[in-house]
C-alpha cells in the first residue's frame, strides 16, 4: 500500500485574472491540498485520488476552486476481468484548451475549443466486464457515464449534457493471426441548451483483423447505424459503413494505409489516411495525412504528426493532430490541437520546462473559426528532500469566432511539499 500527500502554496499576480475584456489585474493566493491511496494484490488493485485548492484573489473572497476526487477498482483472473472506475472534477474554463473526452481505447475525442471563463464541474463513471481473456471465444461488456455542468460562464456555446453509452462485444480467434469481434453499441447525448438538443445512436458493426504475413497486417469492418437527431432539426439517418486498413511492418517502425465510408448524424463521411511511424534510438516519431469529407462540404485535409525523444538531460515533446467531429447544434466541425514540451536539468537539484499549447476549432456550416493558445516558462528547484520552489510565467490567448480577443499574463511563485508513506 502506497499513501501520498501533497501541499502547496503559490503567490499568482496576473494582468487579467478573469480572463475577460474588463482585464481585472490583481494577486491570487492559492493553496493546494491533496491526497492518494493505492494498493495492489495478486488479483486486484485499488486507488483513490483527492485534491483542491483554496484560493483568494483580490477584492474577492476566499473561494474552494478545482476539487476533484476519483477512484478505480479492477480484479480479474485467467479468463476473467472486471473494472470500475468514477470521478468528480471541477475545473476553471479559462484554463481549459478545448473541449474532450477520452475513449475506452484512451484516445483523445476533441470537440471544440474552449472560450471565456466559468466553471465546468464533471462526473464520470465507467464499467467493464470481460471473459474468455484465454479462450478462443469471449464477451465483454462496456457502460459509460458522463454528467457535466457549467456555471457562470461566459462562452453562450458551453451546455450542460449528459451522455451515457454501452456496448456489448463477442470476440472469436479464428486461428492464431485471425480475429472476428461483433459488437452492438447505443449512446444517448441529452443537451441543456436552447434547443435541447437529443442525439441518440445504435451500431452493429462486425471487425475481421488478419495478419496476411509476419510483417503485413489488415483490418476490415461493416456496420449498420442508426441516427436520431432533434433539437435544432429533427433528422434521421441511417445507413451501412465500411472501412479497412493495412498496417506493415518495417526495420524501424510501421507505415499504415486507412479508408472509411460511416453514417454519421448530419449524413455520410468518407475518410482516408496514411501513416508513418519510426521507432528512433531514444524516442519515436510519426506523422499521417488524411482528407474528409463531412456530407453536403467539400474535401478537408487532416494532419497529424509526434515527435518525442529523451535526451541525456530532458526530453522533448511535440504533437499536432486534427479531427472531424460534430457540435450541439448538429453542425461539422474540423479541430486542430498541438502541444510542445522541453524540459531540460540545469543540474543535479534544478530544471527548466517550456509548453506551448494551441487549438483551433473551424465551423465548416458557418464558416467560423475559434482558437485558444497558452504559453509557459517553468523553472524548479529543490530546496530539500521532496521540498520544491517553482517560479513560472504564462501567457494565455482567447479568439472567439465573435467577439473582442482576450489576452493573460501571469508569474507565479510557489512551494511544494510531497509526503510518501510505503506500508
């Protein structure tokens, strides 16, 4: 068993502590509390996670900001596993990037970006059945749940929803390099705006993975979905998808060829893309180009690209990705996120990290874009055993699609205590 706690203590002034146009300058003192348990048997592990932090601006009163708690349960035997995971997290939007969920697969779903200022709080829960882990033939079982709500803000495109999904899978190992699963999923998107907007979907999709040699691997699916859309326009759609890819093996690293046809909620999306990745002697690197087409718009262009390598003393860090994806007003969305990291040792009880992040959100309907950008410049040092001081600066950049620009800079000074007990 493993406990840990954590404290700290930083002094912010900022040129814009609201993140707004009024531009508000003043000092925030924050204190950050938290705590966290693991522990771990042959067959089972359990952790739980809390924290938060109490903050007082000026002219404001003192005020409990992003407390969040989690925990997770998973057991499991030779053929069987069960997890189950929840969580409450409450965050500021102003120092959100852009609106996501993660996938079961741990995929980042981008949706849109975030704008102005507020509180979104999220619960979360989730749940996984699976058996046959070591037999030829296995089912599995998969639910989801998500709640989230805003308040105070100032983004008019934020609404609270809820969105709930379940699937339930059967998998047959052919032979040793052949793969069939079968899997039925439905979800529901319940929105709270002005239009209550109701997504609902239902998908039977089949997926055959085959490995065609050592080194050439290929996947194929079809699926039958349906749609059900009201709010702002009632729609329907449903319709067969299809889709493959080849996958090959090289000396270092993968290269991949990827094609689908899907009904999605504002009509058919065709997508292709193809992709490198290299395995490097400290890292890995990869890119992909790709083109989408949402119905009734034209061809768009996807790009994605990661860089990531250790050196002797940091490493550095580099992603840019795109996605298509729809919004709560049923309108076709392309989104592009990049982030950079360096982190370098000064020496032995100091280092340095820098941290770019960028996200764009293009409204194809309306023709509309949004971004959102922050930098940091980050310098820690260790006082003494698990004592650190951490002197940073952040610069933050709002542009609505409507609307004046927003801009923050801020400089922080803190200290932070870690505790760690082993029973």
């Amino acid at each position: 068993m493993i406990s840990q706690f954590f404290i700290g203590q930083s002094i912010v002034a900022s040129d814009n502590l609201d993140f707004d146009s009024a531009e508000r300058s003043g000092l925030e003192a924050v204190t950050q509390l938290g705590v966290s348990y693991a522990t771990e048997t042959r067959a089972s592990r359990f952790s739980f996670d809390a924290d938060g932090s109490i903050s007082a601006e000026t002219d404001e009163a003192v005020d409990v900001v992003n407390p969040s708690v989690s925990f997770a349960y998973s057991t499991g035997s030779r053929n069987t596993s069960l997890e189950f995971s929840g969580s409450y997290l409450q965050d500021d939007v102003e120092s959100l990037g852009y609106l996501s969920t993660l996938t079961d697969t741990g995929d980042l779903d981008l949706r849109e970006v975030v704008l102005g200022t507020g509180t979104r709080s999220d619960v979360r829960l989730r749940f996984g059945v699976e058996t046959g882990l070591s037999a030829p033939f296995g089912m599995s079982f998969r639910g989801s749940y998500t709640q989230r709500d805003y308040s105070n803000t100032t983004d008019p495109s934020l609404s609270d929803y809820e969105r709930a999904s379940a699937t339930v899978t059967a998998r047959f190992d052919l032979n040793p390099t052949t793969r069939l699963q079968v899997a039925l999923d439905g979800s529901r998107y319940d929105v709270d705006n002005a239009a209550d907007t109701l997504r609902e979907t239902t998908r039977l999709s089949s997926v055959l993975t085959t490995d065609i040699r050592p080194d050439l691997s290929a996947s194929a699916f079809v699926d039958y979905q349906w749609n059900d859309v009201s709010g702002v326009v009632d729609t329907e759609t449903e319709g067969f998808g299809f889709g493959g890819g080849l996958e090959l093996a090289r000396v270092n690293g993968t290269v991949s060829l990827d094609f689908s046809s899907e009904v999605e909620t504002t009509g058919r999306q065709y997508l292709l893309s193809a992709g490198r990745a290299f395995d490097l002697q400290r890292g890995q690197a990869g890119f992909s180009i790709g083109v989408v087409k949402p119905d009734d718009e034209d061809w768009q262009p996807l790009y994605s690209a990661n860089y990531l390598v250790e050196t002797p003393r940091g490493g550095l860090e580099f992603r840019l990705f795109q996605s298509s994806s729809v919004n709560d007003l049923n309108q076709d969305l392309i989104n592009t996120a990049a982030t950079a990291k360096y982190t370098q040792d000064i020496n032995s009880v100091s280092r340095w990290n820098t941290s770019l992040n960028f996200a764009q959100t293009d409204t194809l309907t309306s023709s509309s874009t949004a971004q959102r950008m922050d930098i940091g410049l980050e310098y820690r040092r260790e006082l003494a055993q698990e004592w650190d001081v951490v002197v940073g600066y952040r610069h933050a950049l709002s542009k609505p699609a409507s609307g004046p620009d927003v801009d923050e800079n801020s400089v922080s000074l803190s200290i932070q205590k870690t505790f760690d007990w082993r029973h």
